[in-house]
C-alpha cells in the first residue's frame, strides 16, 4: 500500500484534493479502456431508449452495474496509486459507495452546474474521477475549488457560467489520472466544447458508519472479494 | 404591476364556425369558453393571459383563438400552433400573425439527431426554419420539448440568441409514453424521481433569452396542492435563472375542479414562501407583461 507523503497530507487537509498522474497505465489502462469502451457502446442504444421514455439523462450515461461486466473495474476501486491514500484519510475505515462508469457528451453546456455533494455532517465523503481518455482544456474537465471543503468556507455560489467561480482550478490531463477530492468541497465538470466525448470513472467512497451499505449491495461480485479487506471495503460482511 | 396568467387554454364547441379538433377530454359539446376565464380572472385579480391554442394547429382551428384576441386585445395575448410536418410553417405562421394577438408559436420536438453524441449541424434541423422566422419576425418560442429533443435545444437557442424562448411547465420535458388524464380531466406526466432536468433544460439558464413557466404543479406531483413535492423544483429554477426570467401560470381549465383557480393564483407564494414582494409581483406578471411585451391597461 502506497501510504501520502507528507506533502500530500498537508494538501489534502488544506486544498481538499489530489491528483495522481498516471495512476493506471500500461497493460491495466488498456484493459480498462477496452472494457469501456465494448460496454459504453453495448449500453448506449438501451440509454437512448431510457431519455426517449423520460427515465434517463439525455446529457451523459453511465454503464449499468459495471462491476458485474469486467474484473477491470472491481480492481480499480482498491487500485494501488491511490487506494492507500483513500484508506490513510478514512483511518483505514473505508468503504465503497459505489462506482459511475460515465460518458459525458460534448455540449453547449456542461451538464451539471458548481455544488458540493455532502455537507460538513456528512462522514468523510470522498470520490475519485478517473479519466478513461485523455481530457484537454475545454473538455469537459474536472474544477474543483481548493479549500472549499473546509468547514466555514465560503459562502459560495454557483454562478452562471463554469469559468466564473471564484478560486476554481480546473484538472485537465491524460488518460489514467485520477483526481480524489474530498465531496464537501465545489466542484463541477467544466463545459466540453470540443468534439471528444469525456470518457471517465467516479468513484464514490465514504469513512464507514454502521449500516451505511448493506451486505446485499456487491454481493454478486463476491468472488472477487475473497480477502478480509477487499470483503470490508465492499461491505461485505454487513 | 399587473397580474398575468402567462400559459392557459379556452375553447368552445366544436362548430363549423370554431371547427376543431376532438377527443375525449374535450368533446364536440364541451366549452370552456372566454366569458368563463374572465371571471375567474375577475374574481382573483388577474389581469391579463396568455392564451395558447389547442385541440388542432391549422389555420381553421385557429378561429376561436383568433376572435379572442380580437375582442380583449388588451387582455391576452396568443400562442398558436404548426401543424407537424407542415410543408411551409412560415407561411402558416406568417398567416396568424398579421396583427392577430398571436405572438408566437409553440413546439415539442425540433428535428435533430436522437443521439446527443451526433455531429450536430443545426442549420440540418428540421426546425431550423421555424426558428429562423421567428428571429427575423420577433416570435416568442414557447416550447414544451418531448424528452429525446432536450438536447437538441441549446444549440438552436445559440444560434438565435434573439429569440424569446419561454419552457412551459416548470422546464419538464416529458417521456414517450408518460402522458394521461387524470380523474379531474387533468394532464398527466409520469416524472423520475430524480430530477432529470436539471442535467438539460435547467442547464439553459446559461442563455439569456430562455425563460421558463412556473405552471402545471399538478401534473408532476405526487401531492395534492400546494404540491410542496415540488418546493426543490422551484427553487431549482430560482436559483438558475433568478427572478425576472419565471413566470406564473395557471394551464386553465384543467385546474378549475381541483384545486381550483383561486388556489392556483397562490401556488407560488406557497413553493417559494422567501421570495421579496418585489420578485413575487415580477414572477406573477411584471416578467410576462415585460418579456412578451403585454399593452398597458
């Protein structure tokens, strides 16, 4: 396990995120981006019939149940470049809320407008974007307002346009990085005027509380699962 | 300030001098004629309407509308209708507009591709034109989109910027499929839980010229009046696109039996209890009389 360096410690206590480069690469990211790919263009014509019926985003699709369609994506939620982060700033209590295998869909408009997911009452609520293909400027890349989480931050507002927000920075990068940031915190996909759309995994983890995640919610990859702590991270064992 | 219902329909039976169209909501013998919205107006200080035409888009159908405005040209204003796939909507448009009241047209679909990942030509939208008259002529659009064109909107919205655009019915764009009457003769509309719109068409407060309706609660809710399931919707919509761009409207009749007219005129007041005077007065009709440009009393 890859332990934060002290650096990345005082960084994430005070800016709320990280961002680790390269942090699939090789033989993993191709199989990562294959799998992907075959099961974004599997489910695609099934999500258009969805938005047709008005029970799905017309803006962007996430591949459903994408644990139970390739090891891939069990393997990167526990993923060594930053798995020992997640569990050094939860006090080794972590657990998996779950994964949004995601294409966004370059538009006018981003998809979603500045928010923070949890409030400050929330336990540590922490999420790891992935980028599945590389993510330029202008391309619907990852903003996040450093020191946002912060209890007594702010008052922030979202503004009208992405580029307004005071004190954002925005994360381009390549293929295989994954951005972790801390859920209190504002952050936004920035608006994708190019023509590519932005392939990329969120991962939704959050410091265990009695309860949170029934046994029941991963069960069917539980033979992936077979050591005490991959069984915990998933719940498992209730 | 006056009071404006921005989105409402009234109709009268079916007749060889008001021909329409039927159905079993609104058969040959029903009416829920002018004189009838007039009075509820008057009994709940409302000042002024927009009318907005049903029940058959060609011109014929047109006729009760079109005798309304007449009328009460100081009262309403009028939406009217392109029957789809028209072979020349500027035309039709152009023809219900010479000095009728009618200040725009309303539209569910645009005819793009399906799939938001398509290469996007907007000038290839089947609607193109439409929008291209009416930013030449200053039609207000008002649109009700079927969910799989939500996406197609932005880009026509950026390519005439000038164009009102007025979204009915709290921005939903409602699903193939999810459309029905209720016991009361209401519409319908079977919506997620998750609100779906405010990944497109809340998306649109971006642009200006996008206004939106706060109208038809009681087809989305799950609750009776005052519809407090809806409380986060509105101010979704506050939040995005302020004050000055919402508008309050009633969608009469459907709503005479339950709740009831009356009820209606305080909906807003209801879901969004820490609105100033000033921007309650904007969203029941200072927004309508300056956005679509109502003649003074």
């Amino acid at each position: 396990m890859i332990l934060p360096t002290s650096e990345q410690k005082t960084q994430w206590e005070e800016e709320g995120y990280l961002v680790f480069e390269n942090a699939i690469q090789g033989e993993d990211l191709k199989r990562l981006q294959n799998a992907f790919d075959y099961w974004a263009d599997a489910c695609k014509e099934e999500w258009l019939d969805r938005v047709e019926a008005g029970d799905a985003v017309a803006t962007f699709y996430d591949i459903p149940n994408p644990l139970e369609k390739d090891p891939i994506f069990i393997d990167i939620i526990d993923y060594p470049s930053y798995y020992g982060a997640l569990m050094a700033f939860t006090d080794h209590d972590l657990i998996l809320l779950g994964p949004q295998v995601r294409t966004v869909a370059p538009w006018p408009v981003s998809y979603t407008g500045w928010h923070p997911d949890v409030g400050q009452s929330n336990p540590l609520h922490i999420k790891v974007q992935i980028y599945v293909n590389d993510v330029e400027p202008g391309g619907g890349e990852f903003g996040f307002v450093p020191g946002s989480h912060k209890p007594g931050a702010g008052p922030y507002t979202r503004p009208m346009r992405q580029e307004s927000m005071t004190g954002h920075k925005t994360f381009p990068g390549k293929a295989g990085t994954a951005i972790m940031f801390n859920s209190c915190g504002w952050h936004v996909s920035m608006d994708n005027h190019s023509d590519t759309p932005r392939k990329s995994i969120i991962l939704i983890y959050e410091k265990r509380t009695p309860g949170r995640i029934g046994p029941e919610q991963f069960a069917s990859i539980s033979e992936y699962c077979q050591t005490p702590e991959r069984r915990k991270l998933f719940s498992l064992d209730g | 300030m006056p009071r404006i219902d921005a989105h409402l329909h009234v109709f009268t039976k079916a007749s060889a001098e008001f021909p329409r169209e039927i159905s079993d909501v609104w058969p040959a013998e029903r009416e829920e004629p002018v004189e009838k919205l007039l009075g509820e107006m008057e009994k709940h200080q409302i000042d002024q309407a927009v009318l907005v035409q049903m029940a058959g888009a060609s011109i014929e159908n047109h006729r009760y509308l079109l005798r309304c405005l007449k009328e009460y040209p100081n009262r309403f204003l009028g939406i009217g209708l392109v029957p789809e796939g028209h072979p020349n909507p500027v035309e039709h448009m152009a023809a219900l507009t010479d000095d009728t009241g009618i200040i725009g047209f309303r539209f569910s679909t645009f005819g793009g591709p399906r799939d938001i990942f398509a290469k996007m030509d907007v000038r290839e939208f089947a609607a193109y034109p439409i929008w291209e008259c009416a930013a030449e002529r200053d039609y207000v659009l008002w649109l009700y989109p079927n969910a799989i064109n939500a996406h197609l909107l932005p880009y026509l919205i950026q390519e005439f910027p000038q164009v009102r655009i007025v979204l009915n019915h709290l921005a939903v764009c409602p699903g193939a499929g999810k459309f029905s009457w209720d016991e009361f003769g209401r519409p319908q509309v079977q919506v997620t839980g998750y609100n779906l719109f405010m990944h497109t068409t809340y998306r649109l407060a971006r642009f200006e010229n996008v206004n939106v309706h706060l109208s038809g609660q009681y087809a989305f809710s799950k609750e009776e009046f005052p519809y407090k399931d809806l409380a986060g919707w509105h101010h979704g919509l506050l939040g995005g696109f302020g004050a000055k761009r919402l508008m309050w409207a009633t969608d009469f009749p459907w709503i005479l039996e339950e709740p009831g007219y009356g009820k209606l005129t305080t909906v807003i007041e209801e879901l969004l209890p820490n609105l100033s005077e000033a921007e309650l007065a904007d969203i029941m009709g200072g927004n309508a009389k300056r956005i679509l440009r109502f003649p003074d009393l």
